[in-house]
DNA sequence: ATTTTCAAT
C-alpha cells in the first residue's frame, strides 16, 4: 500500500486571506507579497515553479522583532543561489508598496545583483512619509513598479490561491480604485522631491 | 478627491 507521503502540497494562500488582504480599498494591518521566478533562456522567459510563493510581515503583536514581508522576501532570493551567470526576473505582488526602508534594501540588492530583475505590482500604495523617494530609489535602480489590475489580481488568484477550481471574483470597484492608484503613484515615481 | 497604512488608543 502507498504510503500518503507524496511531495506536500505547494503552500497556497487561503481564499479569504487573499481577499482581506488584497482588496484595494481596504487598509489591512499586515502585508502579504507573492513572488514567482522566470528565468531568461534565449529571449523567453521561463518558469521556475518551485521558486513560488508567499511571505507576510511580522508583525509587533508577535514574538520576537517585527520584520516587513520585504526582508523575508530578500532571504528567500538569498537562499536559492541564483546563478549570477545566467539572468533571472523576479515578479512580486504586493499588497502594501514597500516602506523607504525596504525600498532601499530592495534598491541595494538590485544594485548588487545585476543578474536578476525585479517587477512589483502592488495592491495599495503605502504613503507614510519617506514612501515616494522610496519608490523612486527603487525605480532608478531597476525596479519596475506598478498598481495591480484586474489581470494581476486574477492572475494571483490562479497562482498563489488555494481557490477549490473556483474563480477569481473580483470586488466592487475594484478597478475605479485600481485606476486611481495607478494616476497616483504614476504622480509619485515622477516627482522630483518628498 | 479619496490617506494614517508591515497594529495596538
């Protein structure tokens, strides 16, 4: 008899942890960030299905020191080694964009590592003082940042969502909110100051 | 035009 021992199920984001999170027009206390990985063969991009998933922050309600989903982000790209020959494209989907802190890091890394790209689609644009000159560092060293849209909040759903075959559902105003974010940070990345 | 948000008044 078969042991019920085949390879654990890819770790997969609850129904509704995804949508308390993700929805735009909310403001959750926590950060929840998607990432998967493509690496460059000839001019395609190609999958790495086993570098896919999630992180969440820390947050200062829970043992130990608070940590953004950013930093766990940063070790996951750290333990896997990427070959610095050959050139990989990151892809994260965010629900808050990183604070000036983890911009800088992200921006650092970036710099530091001229083999990988990074793309960042975000729920919501996080604006506490320091955010945008964040976002422009991050920007300026590679970084492409954009709003999520329905196509990436579907295509979440499909990737990093345990959905039960269901779906993706999209949410009242889901895209008028969308769309002014977008205007916003667009207004963000090319100020020239604060 | 929307704001206090990776918790704890």
């Amino acid at each position: 008899m078969e042991a019920s021992t085949a390879p654990r199920t890819r770790c997969l984001l609850d129904e509704n942890t995804f949508t308390e999170n993700f929805m735009n027009q909310i403001r959750a206390r926590k950060t929840y960030l998607c990432y998967k990985v493509e690496i460059l063969d000839g001019d395609t991009w190609v999958p790495l299905d086993e570098n896919k998933g999630f992180v969440h922050n820390k947050g200062a309600n829970q043992p130990g020191q608070p940590c953004h989903a950013e930093l766990y982000f940063l070790d996951r790209i750290r333990s896997w080694n990427l070959d610095r020959g050959l050139h990989y494209r990151l892809t994260c989907f965010i629900s808050w964009t990183p604070c000036h802190t983890c911009a800088q890091n992200l921006a650092t890394f970036l710099g530091e590592n001229s083999h990988v790209s990074l793309r960042i689609f975000a729920s919501r644009i996080y604006s506490l003082p320091g955010c945008g000159a964040g976002l422009r560092t991050l920007q300026a060293a590679g970084a492409q940042i954009a709003i999520m849209t329905s196509k990436e909040f579907e295509h979440c759903w499909e990737t990093f969502v345990d959905h039960q075959g269901r779906p993706f559902q999209p949410w009242d105003d889901l895209e008028v909110v969308s769309q002014h974010l977008c205007e916003k940070l667009q207004a963000i990345l090319q100020t020239q100051q604060n």
